[in-house]
C-alpha cells in the first residue's frame, strides 16, 4: 500500500486550488495529472528583471520594471494592428506599451492618469521607448513582478505566474519526509532535506545542489526499483536448463562462430543450468551476430525439453526471423512457429494449442506471445530481441506470470553507454559481443547537403545499373506516421518515375502487415532494387546484397538510430556506403553529431559521444530508446549519480530487504514518488 503520508500528493492536480477542468486538461497535455507531478515540475530557467526609476538606453533590451502614468490610448482605425497606449515616466519620457490583440485589456489595466508599474523588455521605438504585451500591476503589488522569477516549463492556457502558484500549492501539500538517503551521504554533499530541496528547486532554477539531490531521489529509486525486480525474478525457481549437444551439434553453419559469440553462449549456457532464472542483457552492435546466439540458447532449452519464445519489435522482423530459424531448423526435427496480431481464427487457434500441448518447440512473434492467452506447456526461455520497447514494467509482468519464470535474455543493438546500461537494465547481468564477424569492410559514410540531391539519384541509379540494391529512408516528420509515410510515398514516386515502376518498393508503418512482408519479400530476393521506407526498417532487416544507404533529413535522427539505419548495409562482404543528407540549417551540435557518424562505426563510440553531445538539461532516454526518461535527472545526473544510487540502494536491501526499518519505510516513499504504480508491484514482490 502507499504510505499515507503522500495521499494528498497522489491527489489529482484539480484537487489543488484553482485548478478547473480546463486547467488539469491543459496541465494533462505536459503529463501532469497528480498533485505530486506538479512538485516535480521544475522551472528551468529564469526572469531577471531591473527595477528603473526611467527608461534609458543601458537598459535596451532589458526585461525592467517602470512606473508609468498613461496619458493617451491610441486604438487601430481599421481593427487591424496593435493599440498603443502612451505613458510617462518619473523623468518625463514617453514610453509606448504595445498591445497586438484585446484592447479591451488594454484600456482596463491602463486607465489614463492612474500610476502602475509595468514590466517587460524595453525596446527603442524612434527616440522613444516600447514594451510589448507588459505585464501590469497596481502600485505596492510589486511582490507580483518579483526581480527573479522562476520560469517553468508551459503549455497553451497556462500563464508563468499560474504555473508558480500551482507550484506552490503543490508544495504546500509536501509533507515532510523520512530521509531515505544514507546519511553519511548526505553529509558528505551537504543536501538539505527532500522538502527544503524541493522549496528550492522551485524558488530558484539555479539551485544546483538541491537539484541534484532531487536528481538523487530519482536515479536512487530507479536503482532500487530494478534491484528489487531483479530479487523477486531470482526468487522464484526456473527450470535448470542443460542442454545435450544434439541439436546444437548438429546445426550446420555456413561459419565459424566468432570468439565473442562462442564466449557469451558460454555465459548463457551456464545461466540457463542453473535453476535460478536468467537475467541477461545481451549487447553486441550492428551485424555483430545476436541471432546465432539466441538461436544456439533456444536450442539449449529445446534439448533440455523446454520451448523458447524469440519476441521481435516488429511484425516485418518477426517474419524474417521465422524464415531464417525455419530454415534452419526443420531439418534438426526442431517444430518452429509464428505468432503476431495477424495470425487470426484457425492459425492463431492452432498456434495456441501446439504450444499448450507441447509440440510447437519454438515461437517467434510480436508483443502478442506474452499475452494473457497464451499458455505454454513449458516455457524455459524467452528471448528479447532489440527491446526498445520492453520497458521494466513488461519486464515485471514476465517475471511474475510464471510459477516458474523462463529464462530471460534481452539482446540489444542500441549501444547503450555503461551508465545508461545500469538505469534501464540495472537488475541484468551482461554479455557483451565486442567483435565483428570477419570479412566485413566498415561502411563508408559520407555527409551531404540536400542541395546536391539530384546527384545522389544520379549515383543510386549507377549502383543498380550495376546490380546493386539499396535502401532510401525518409526521415521522421512531425513524429506523426501518417506524415512520414506521406513524405516517404512521394519519394518513391519520384525514384518510380525515374527508374521504374518494377523496381522501386515502399514500407511504411501505415502498411497493412501482408503488403509489407510482400514488398520485403521483393527486395531480399532481389526483384526490387530500391527499398524506400520510413524507419520501420531500423532495426533487424537482413539483406546483405543491399549495400548502399541513404538518410533523408539525417540531422532529425537520433545517433543511435542513425546507426541502426547504417547497420543495415556492409553486412555482405562487398564494399557499402552510407549517405547521410543534411539539411542547410544545422545546429552546431547537429553539425558534430553527423561528423561523429562519418568518423566512426562503433556503436559504443557514437553512443557515449551523443551522450557528451547533447547539450546540458536535455532529458536522457526519451526519443533515443523509447523508454520512459527521467524526469529531474539530467544526463550529467545520471552519469555521476547512478553508480552511488546503485551501491546506496544494493546496501539498503542488504541490511533490510523487507524495507521494513524507518530508512526502508522513507525508501518506499521514494519509491512511490518515481515508480508509482509500478512501486506496489514492486514492493509485493520484492
Ligand atoms: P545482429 O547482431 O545485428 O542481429 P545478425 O544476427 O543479423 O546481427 O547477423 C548479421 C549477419 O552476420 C547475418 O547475415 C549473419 O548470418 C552473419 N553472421 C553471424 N555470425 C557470423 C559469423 N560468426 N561469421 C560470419 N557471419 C556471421
Ligand atoms: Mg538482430
């Protein structure tokens, strides 16, 4: 149960003073509903404001509080344009106050020959002054033009100074807190309190150490959230899983394993004997061989008797999974089965009984093979594969489904930097591929201006004059997908006309399933030439006789996802290139970021640079992984706070696993205030 003491915190925010339907609907769209996501809706920046006995030109530019009297209103004529309204200072100077719209206001806040003060950013008009849109109050209410004033983040309908006094409210509800913080810590950085810290936050943006210690609270109750998911998956008994070398023996490959995967099959093969259940992250880059080695611990759990699930993110790789491991595996007497939202009626029915019965010994699928309904007869292993989307959460209700949970492995190709590995798969234990199968020349990339686009249609049509095959991807518009496909159809349209109905295919994420498993189809077996598509292909596709990229709008990527497209090419052993098309309006970070791409291939590289790159307050995770970011702990948070937070809370469940002792009671506030929902299920089961 949630302590009490944070009940008037999780109140919904239209519990708090002033807050109506209107305002919670306009609070909403920036995610805050409850009273405890207003507390943690921090200003980030800050007014500073100049009080003047006049105007004058130092102060040009200036946000500056005056006192005026107005002496004439000037309406426009025609109803167009601003109203004006003339006021004077105490050295005589005429200072115009501008209004774009509502003169109505106008007139009532300024009534001629009545004295106000008035603040907002002094600009020269002539050898006059101006101020547009001023804020105004009555002599002696100064306290509402304060000389520094928070600003916070805003949505449409909501003014600075609302935003504040619902801060305030919210922060009227803060109770005080036990300390979950190991005291010596806390010593250590002089923090003040979790509720002084807050008042801080909120009064003054500039406040870096009660910021930090906020930040704190958030990467420690992420620490102890994963810890304690990781205790109640390995509470509960698995099933030992050793397998006998008969199917894995008999696998034919058309290669060598590289040391990288011979050595992490090791550590899996020895996770999976062990009737605790695995918790393993997987990490190798791009083309780095993961699939070999989930199939190699599929049938480890096969041989020992169990089945295996492979869940891919996307109905196109769900599909290319199933034709390889089918290949592959029909052969060996192993019984290989596909199940995604489009497997419906009688396929879909006969999928659930074989895997109840026992007969289907591997299932590949999207989302839909965890679902309620689908029962295994005995499920050893479940394989993740590029997880973007299987938060912890999902990671949660896996864990807890089973009476005997599988073993888990969790394979990504979005190279994670250390510190991000231990915030959003702290409760895993690693393997790392660190070496590429041999034979392959790193990709090419090169940087080029949209301006020169003419000319790379004219290369393209060399490279499949020549046999070659590529793919051609539109960036993301808007994040709306019914944009990107549109941007994406007029791009094929263009390259259609330009080399031939037969020869160009699309995928968009708009597609029905069946028209984008034909359009793939088409261009692995090479009748299409040109694949364009949005990036729904990011991850997984396999095509190694595809060995030219081109990124459209390739500032608007994320790296990681940058480097996902450009893994889909040099998979072959002939030479690839990557075209990475810029627009003419770069950002110097945007500038930095694509010659990161152009100067290296390592995905770890690229990653804990982006990291470096991104500026200060920008928030980790979100768009990059998909994953819930942080919401008070900024990137350089995070990399100093995570690994403290990790042994604070690894120490805490050391001492007192129950959180019964007043420190483990105060961490479960903590806990509450980030993970919510999320906390109890924790809690429970920890
Ligand atoms: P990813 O790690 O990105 O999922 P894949 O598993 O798709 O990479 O492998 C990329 C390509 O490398 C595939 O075509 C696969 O057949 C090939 N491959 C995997 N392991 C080896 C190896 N040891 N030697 C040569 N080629 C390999
Ligand atoms: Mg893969």
């Amino acid at each position: 149960m949630r302590p009490d003491i944070l009940n008037p915190l999780f109140a919904e925010v239209e519990a708090l003073p002033g807050v109506g339907p209107q305002i919670a609907k306009a609070l909403k769209r920036i995610g805050i509903t409850l009273a405890v996501d207003m507390l943690y809706h921090l200003p980030t920046g800050v007014i500073e404001r100049i009080r003047a006995p006049a105007a004058s030109s130092v102060l040009l530019g200036r946000t500056v509080i005056l006192e005026l009297t107005p002496f004439e209103i000037r309406s426009p004529r025609s109803g167009r344009g601003p109203t004006r309204v003339f006021a004077s200072d105490s050295d005589g100077n005429t200072v115009s106050l501008i209004y774009f719209n509502n003169p109505g206001w106008a007139k009532k806040s300024l009534p001629m020959g009545e004295t106000r003060i008035v603040s907002g950013k002094l600009e020269a008009y002539g050898d006059e002054w101006q101020i547009i849109h001023p804020e105004v109050v009555a002599v002696g209410a100064d306290a509402d033009l304060p000389v520094r004033e928070p600003v916070y983040p805003l949505t449409e309908g909501i003014t600075n100074k609302r935003m504040r006094e619902l801060a305030g409210h919210a922060l009227e509800r803060a109770p005080e807190l036990g300390e979950w913080i190991e005291p010596s810590l806390l010593e250590r950085e002089g923090w003040r309190k979790w509720q002084a810290a807050l008042a801080e936050a909120h009064a003054d943006p500039a406040a870096a150490e009660a910021r930090r210690r906020l930040a704190y609270d958030e990467v420690f109750a992420n620490q102890l959230a994963l810890l304690l998911l990781r205790q109640s998956s390995r509470r509960k008994r698995g099933a030992p899983l050793a397998g006998d070398g008969q199917l894995t023996d008999a696998l034919k490959l058309p290669y060598q394993l590289t040391n990288a995967q011979r050595r992490v099959i090791g550590e899996i093969r020895g996770d999976m004997e062990q009737s605790v259940p695995m918790l393993r992250l997987l990490q190798g880059d791009v083309g780095s061989g993961k699939t070999l080695v989930a199939l190699e611990a599929m049938l480890i759990a096969v041989e020992a008797g169990a089945q295996a699930a492979l869940l891919a993110p996307t109905e196109i790789l769900a599909r290319q999974h199933f034709d390889t491991l089918s290949k592959q595996l029909t052969s060996l007497g192993v019984h290989v089965a596909i199940l995604t939202g489009r497997e419906k009626g009688k396929a879909r029915e006969s999928v659930l009984m074989g895997l109840a019965a026992g007969s289907i010994d591997i299932l590949v699928g999207t989302h839909a093979i965890f679902q309620e309904k689908v029962a295994y007869k005995k499920l050893g292993l479940a394989v993740i594969d590029e997880q973007h989307r299987f938060g912890v959460s999902q990671r949660l209700l896996l864990s807890q489904k089973a009476e005997r949970p599988p073993h888990l492995l969790v394979m990504t190709a979005t190279p994670i930097p250390r510190t991000l590995t231990l915030t959003q798969y702290g409760e895993m234990d690693v393997s790392r591929i660190d070496e590429m199968p041999p034979g392959r020349t790193p990709v090419e990339t090169r940087v080029i201006s949209d301006e020169k686009l003419a000319d790379v249609i004219g290369g393209l049509g060399r490279h499949i004059d020549a046999g070659g095959q590529a793919y051609w991807v539109c960036p993301l518009v808007e994040e709306s997908e019914s944009s990107d496909a549109a941007a994406a159809e007029e791009r094929s349209r263009v390259l259609r006309l330009r080399f031939g109905e037969g020869k160009v295919g699309l995928v968009h994420g708009r597609m029905k399933g069946p028209e984008k498993d034909a359009v793939m189809g088409a261009f692995a077996s090479g009748d299409l030439a040109v694949l364009v598509a949005t990036t729904v292909i990011e991850v997984g596709v396999d095509v190694p006789n595809s060995t030219l990229m081109v990124v459209e709008g390739a500032e608007r990527f994320g790296l990681a996802q940058l480097h996902q497209l450009r893994g889909r090419v040099g998979r072959g052993t002939g030479k690839s290139i990557c075209l990475l098309i810029r627009g003419d309006k770069l950002t110097e970070t945007a500038r930095a970021r694509l010659a990161l791409m152009r100067e290296s291939n390592d995905g770890f590289r690229i990653a804990e640079e982006d990291l470096r790159l991104r500026g200060p307050g920008e928030i980790l995770g979100t768009r990059q992984s998909g994953e819930e970011g942080f919401k008070v702990a900024r990137a350089e948070d995070v990399e100093a706070l995570a690994p403290i937070a990790r042994s604070d809370a690894k120490l805490m469940l050391e001492r007192d696993g129950g959180l019964a002792g007043p420190r483990g009671q105060a961490a479960r506030t903590c806990l509450y205030l980030f993970e919510r929902d999320q906390a109890i299920a924790l809690i429970r089961s920890g």
